[in-house]
C-alpha cells in the first residue's frame, strides 16, 4: 500500500480517453507503480471494453481507499453523467464536454485533499467544451481556476528531454510580444525552482532562441538582444544556472543527449515540435505550480478513431507512471502538495 493513488480521467466520453484508461490500467507495469483511480462514467467504461476486447472486472468505488488495485479489476469513482444512448462516438457533444469537467473537478478535490498523491488526465475536446458553454480552453486554465493558483507551469517531458513553455495557447504573434526580459527572467526562475522540486538538481536549464540561430546578433530579429539575453544575465546574476539563448535548431536535441537538464521553449509549437519527434507516444505533458502534481497525455481526443478500438495506450501509461514516479520521488520528505511554487 506504499504505492501512490493517482486519480486518473477519463477525458471526453466520445474520444479515445475512456479506451486508452481500460488498456492502461490492463498493463501490469501501471499496477506495480501505483494505485490506479479511474474517474468516469460507468456505462461508458463498459461500452469502450466491448469494443477494445478488455475484460477487466469494473469495480465501482466511493473513496480511494475502497479500490482494490489489483490485475483484472478497474476501480472506478463513477460520476454517472453521460447518457449513454445518446453519446455519439467522435462527435462533439455539450454533454461530453459537461461530463469531462466533471471528472476533472472530481480528480482536484481529491488530489487537493491529498486523498490522491496526483493526477493523470485523458484528453478533452476544445469545441465540446465551447459547446457545454464551459468558459476554459483547455486543462491547465480549468485546473489553475480550481485550484486557484497563478499561471501553471507546463513541462513536457520525453525520455531525458524536459521542456517549458514560455506561453501556451496564444497566436505566434501574441507569443512573440509575451518575449519579454521581464517574463523571460520570471520563467528562468521558477522553471529552475520547480526543477529542484521534482528532485532533478544539479544541471542546467538552457533558453531556447526565437529566431533563427538566435537572432545572430539583431540580423534576424532584435529579441534576443533586447530582451532574451538580458534576462539570462540577470538570472546568473542572481546565482540561477542558465545558459542561452541556445539556437532551438539545436538545443532539444542537446538537451535530449544530457547536455542540458530541461529547455525554456519560448512558443507552443517550438516544444511541441521537438520533443513529438523524439516519441510522439511517450511525451507525456507534467503541470507544475498547482498544489499537486498533473500529468497528461499529449495527444487529443482523435474522434476519427474513437470507437473503433484502434487508439494507443502508450501515452495514458506513461503519464501514469510519470504521475507515480514524481509521486513516489515527493513522497520521501516532500509530499506531492509541496511541488506548487512558493
């Protein structure tokens, strides 16, 4: 019973999230690491063993402490708020998207009452939320006003390489203007302290370049000058070990061979990119800054296979066993309620 309890989603009931959570929790590797909690429906769960050949028992629970946690079984907080009859696979629907939020909501009530050492999330649809009038685009605004913490940090994180990201869902050009010293230098910071946090200590956080091959000096675009680099200077300055900016045609595959210990992508697509090309399946998406730790899977609902039985579970395992990892690593002295940032 020393195994962490990970609260994971289901996602969209329309989406692959409720198959790819059944094949995961099938792995034995995902058992021996932690105490899976599904949260979901039932009546969806059921539906998506039937039609990817999975026969583990259902177990439906009212606590995590009632889970029994063994091969075979599927223990399930079961939120009953899909009408099965009339869920559409691959379809945005309002109701999926109501039902989704509703497992996250459930997921941060027990992880912020430490009745769960942490979350992992199945994939959620943008539009189903838009349609159920749900006012977040997507997980970390919705876990950020739950928990009421300030601007989550997102890291991916593929084998050895971890990445940052300066800003999420924002256009390239409102990414651009958010290139700021002082936004560049607040990032340094707490990417650097959440790295000590998740116990990964002693390396260096190097910052990504905007342009191409850094600027080269204001030949290609002035940020790095004018912005980038003066915040780098201070950051040392102030005893922060930091490097850069660093030609991003480089520095994710530095960082990936252990030159680096985690990138400070300065754009959505610049990480993503990078990090999707080492193992599309097994990057795995970690928010920090909340009063608990969060993983996800980095891929979305892919309603063109939902239903079919086709979709991979490769990446719902790896959040999992990242989520058990970090939680295991914070649990020997530093529970998981003490990675949110000071």
């Amino acid at each position: 019973m020393d195994r962490p309890i990970i609260a994971i989603t289901i996602g969209d009931p329309a989406g692959v999230g409720p198959e790819i959570v059944l094949k995961a929790l099938e792995d034995g590797e995902v058992l021996a690491a932690c105490r899976p909690l599904a949260i979901g429906d039932r009546r969806v769960l059921e539906q998506a063993a039937k039609f990817c050949g999975v026969h583990a028992e259902i177990r439906v629970v009212t606590r995590p402490e009632e889970g029994a946690y063994r091969p075979g079984t599927v223990d399930l907080l079961d939120l009953s708020n899909v009408d099965v009859g009339s869920l559409k696979m691959g379809v945005v629907q309002g109701m999926c998207g109501r039902a989704a939020l509703g497992y996250i909501e459930e997921a941060v009530k027990l992880a912020s009452s430490r009745r769960a050492d942490a979350i992992a999330t199945g994939p959620i649809n943008k539009e189903a939320l838009r349609t159920a009038q749900v006012d977040f685009i997507g997980h970390t605004e919705i876990l950020a006003a739950l928990t009421g913490a300030h601007d989550p940090l997102t890291m991916f994180q593929v084998r050895t390489l971890r990445v940052f990201f300066l800003s999420r869902h924002v256009s390239l050009r409102r990414a651009c203007e958010m290139v700021t010293r002082e936004r560049v230098l607040s990032y340094i910071q707490r990417c650097s302290d959440a790295l000590q946090r998740l116990g990964v200590s002693g390396g260096t956080l190097a910052v990504a370049g905007l342009n191409p091959h850094s600027g080269e000096h204001g030949l290609f675009g002035d940020e790095e000058v004018g912005q980038i680099e003066p915040a780098i200077k201070e950051a040392q300055h102030l005893g922060y070990r930091v490097v850069g900016p660093v030609s991003a045609d480089s520095v994710f595959h530095q960082t990936l061979e252990g030159k680096y210990s985690a990138v400070l992508s300065l754009y959505h697509d610049q990480g993503h990119v990078a990090t999707k090309m080492v193992d599309f399946e097994r990057t795995v998406s970690v928010t920090l800054g909340l009063p608990f730790l969060r993983t996800s899977v980095d891929h979305g609902t892919a309603f063109d296979i939902a239903g079919t039985g086709k979709a991979s579970a490769v990446s719902m395992k790896e959040a999992i066993l990242v989520a058990a990892h970090y939680a295991r690593l914070n649990g020997q002295g530093n529970p998981p309620h003490q990675l949110k940032e000071e």
